[in-house]
C-alpha cells in the first residue's frame, strides 16, 4: 500500500462523461449542445446553423429530413 497521496482531480469523472461538441450535419460548423438541444432534431442532430441557414427556416424545421423528426 503506497503511502504518498493521490492526488484528487474533481473534474476528472465530468471530463469522461462529455461527449464532443455537436456539429451541423450541413456545413461542419460546431454548435453548442443548447443549440443542438433547441434548433436539433430528435436526436439533437443539427442539420442547418446560422453559418449555412436563417433562423426562420431553423424554426420551422423544413429542412429537417421527414424520419429524423
């Protein structure tokens, strides 16, 4: 059993549990998770951002495949 102290990282466990940052499925560019969250899919899928779309046409969610809804 050794002696000397672990040293104690409090962000470790949360850092393991994130997964990458979403991206738009039309041009690449990353998006944060609320964002995905908000103007996703079902799956918090983005298929449209403000680099490649109008918030109008996010809104409305035509651009958004019929079985991804």
């Amino acid at each position: 059993m050794s002696t000397e102290p672990t040293q104690w990282t409090p962000m470790a466990s949360r850092e393991a549990a994130t997964t990458t940052t979403p991206e738009c499925l039309n041009c690449g560019n990353r998006v944060t998770r609320q964002f995905a969250r908000v103007f996703g899919d079902n799956r918090d899928d983005v298929h449209a951002c403000p680099d490649c779309s109008t918030y109008r046409e996010m809104k409305t969610a035509d651009f958004i495949p019929e079985d991804r809804r």
